[in-house]
C-alpha cells in the first residue's frame, strides 16, 4: 500500500501488511473518534481497540470490524472526561 507502512508492517510481522481499504477505514474511524468523543487523544487509542478486536480476523471480518468500529465512535458522543494521562 505504501513502501513506509508496508516495512512498518513487517518489522512488527504482520501478515500481508495494510490493505487500501483497511487504511480507509481507520483512518474514517481516527475522523469520527476524534470528532465524537471531542477529542484526538482517543483517535489512536480507539484505532488500537479495533486492532485488537481485528486481530484473528480475516480481511472481510476485519473490514467489518473497523466499519462498525468508525460507526460506534459517531455514536457514543463526547467523551465527557479527558484521558488523564500525562
């Protein structure tokens, strides 16, 4: 897909890197993450949920679970408290 993403993909061993699609789609669900709980801390946080819950997914279950997972982020609203995290 890109030649910095596809060396990051392998150096951490992940299998047939990162599909055109799948970028697309978690990049819809940093946008809505971002937007819905009012701010970008929760972007890459909620990206690496749906990682997780992507993980022994093949690529239409995969694409699946980050389709629902950018819909779930437009849905809950702001996220009311910050992160608290230094």
């Amino acid at each position: 897909m890109n030649p910095w993403l596809d060396r990051f993909a392998a150096g951490l061993d992940v299998p047939g890197g990162l599909t055109r699609d799948e970028a697309a789609l978690v990049l819809d669900l940093a946008g809505a993450t971002a937007r819905g709980a009012g701010a970008r801390q929760f972007a890459p946080l909620a990206a690496y949920l749906a990682g997780r819950a992507a993980a022994t997914s093949d690529e239409q279950e995969r694409l699946a679970v980050l389709q629902r997972a950018a819909e779930l982020a437009g849905e809950l609203g702001a996220a009311g408290q910050p992160l608290g995290i230094d």
